[in-house]
C-alpha cells in the first residue's frame, strides 16, 4: 500500500454532514471557525468566499472548493447582504429567500468530513488550507458525480446505506485532497508533491513500508541514489520537516493507531514506533503527544 493510501486507511472518512442550500438575490452567509475539513460545489449561480485570515476566492458554478479547519468564512452572492449565520439559515431557508420578481437563484452544497480522533491531524500533512478546483477541470465532473451519488444515498433508505456513504466519502476526499492546482501557492510542497518526486516519493515509500528498520539519512540518500546533504535539503524543502523527522511522525502515527484500535502487547506496539524497550518508548510517546501510551488509549475510549 502507497504512503497516501496507508493515512486515508489511518484516517477512516465517514459522518458526512452536507446540505443543499438555496439562497435567491443579495446574500451573505457567516460560517463560524471548524477544525475539520468543509467542502462545497457551487451547483448554480456565484458566490465570493472571503475568509477572516485575508484569503479569499470566487466561485463560479460548477467549482468545488476544500478548507481544512478553515477560520470564520463569510459566502457572499450578488451585493450582499446582511450576514446570516450558517445554521440558521439550514433551521430557516427563508432566510435566503426573496420576494423579489426575478431574483438570481445561487444554488451550493455544503457539508464537512470527520475522521477517526487519533489520527485526524494527518489532514494537515495532505492538503493545502484551500483547494479550489475549477469547474472547468476535467477533475470536477469526477466529484460532481460523487457528490450526486453522495446526496441520492443521503435521502434513501436502501440496504447497506451507511457502507455505501462511508465509500462514497472516501473517494470523494481521496479525489479532492490529490488534486493540485499548479496555480495554487505551496503546491509544489507537501506528502502528495513528495510522493510524485521520484526520489523523495522513493524514500517515503521505503520509510513506510518499513518504518521499524533504523533508518538514517545517510541509508535512505545511498538507497534512492542521492548523496546526504542533497536528499536532505530536498526532503526537508518538499515535506516541511527532516527525513529523521518525518520518520519518527509516522512511528507515532502507528503507534497511536494501535493504541486506539488494537489490543497488541505494549512491547509490539513500542517495537512499531522503532524503540527497543517500553520503557523508552512510554518516555517519546508522552514528549510526543503529552500523554503516556496507558493515558493516551483511555482519552479516545472515554
């Protein structure tokens, strides 16, 4: 299995929240601060997404659009309006209604993903804070489809709903968080630009097909054919931290996996995050994650 398949698996996509949402005329919709991953499509009409951080973008129907714990966001159509608060406006769709002859009808889909506690922070390691793909790119006619599946299962009540949703998530983000816009700031940095190097991707596909050898720079730069500083650089350039680093990130990964969803013997589960004894690996767990490895199981079961 692939580095990006290995944390899809470790990410376990599922709980989609999404809603259709109308809105006729002038309009703003306020959407308060979210640690997890909100996407949308604009179905019909154009809104403005302009975010509290300064980041702000157009979307033009057909787009789709992707935020990783995104700060207060305002979607603005036509002029504006006066701001309605996200779910007020799911408990009272008048509240984007109008009156008037002919008002422009904006049409969007809005919802967000959820991922298994343990492991969640890994969102942050495979995507941009934005990824915005064009209604145009061959791409988006791929995730419209998903997303029409998506709301036909929402709806129904056929056998196996819930496995097919769950599925059906999956592919949606998987499609969404590998799209990169060679427009788009920082997309040359990041696990999926490091995966589609040959050299770096080879070296992460060996830091994770074997993540208890002990490994060293200098091992992994002789087996991609690079020399040290060289791999180094280019490492630490296009993944944001050092090959040692990465490696020892992805150790506890593993561990905190195992943790949360085997019952395996402490000493294996040290074994895989690369440490000799439990003890030593209680003492990086807790530097690690400020918890020791008893404390940190009984945090996600409570």
């Amino acid at each position: 299995m692939d580095p990006f398949s290995q944390i899809i698996a470790l990410l376990k996509p599922q709980a989609v929240f999404w809603r259709m949402v109308e809105a006729h005329g002038d309009w703003t919709i306020r959407f308060m601060p979210s640690d997890v991953v909100v996407f949308g499509q604009m179905i019909e009409g154009a809104g403005r997404v302009e975010r509290d951080d300064g980041d702000g973008l157009d979307l033009m129907e057909g787009d789709f659009l992707l935020m990783a714990a995104p700060p207060p966001w305002t979607m603005t159509g036509g002029s504006g309006g006066g701001p309605v608060d996200f779910k007020a406006a799911i408990a009272d769709p008048g509240l984007l209604s109008s009156d008037r002859p002919n008002a422009k009808i904006s049409r969007f889909i809005a919802g967000n993903f959820n991922f298994a506690p343990a492991n969640a922070e890994l969102v942050e390691r495979l995507m941009l804070p934005i990824v915005h793909v064009r209604g145009g790119d061959v791409l988006v006619s791929r995730l419209a489809a998903l997303l029409s599946a998506l709301g036909d299962e929402a709806v129904g009540d056929r056998p196996g709903r819930s496995l097919v949703l769950d599925r059906l998530l999956e592919i949606l983000l998987i499609e969404a968080l590998r799209y990169r816009s060679a427009a788009a700031g920082g997309a040359d940095r990041g696990l999926l630009a490091g995966l589609a190097d040959a050299k770096i991707g080879k070296a992460l596909r060996l830091m994770h097909d074997d993540a208890q050898r002990p490994w060293t720079v200098a091992a992994l730069a002789s087996a991609i054919g690079m020399s040290r500083s060289a791999f180094a650089a280019r490492f630490t350039h296009m993944i944001g931290v050092p090959p040692i680093d990465y490696l020892a990130n992805w150790r506890m990964t593993l561990a905190k996996e195992a943790l949360a969803s085997s019952t395996l013997p402490m000493v294996e589960i040290a074994e895989m995050a690369g440490y000799q004894s439990v003890s030593a690996f209680s003492t990086g767990f807790k530097r690690a994650t400020g918890l020791s490895p008893k404390f940190y199981a009984q945090s996600l079961a409570t």
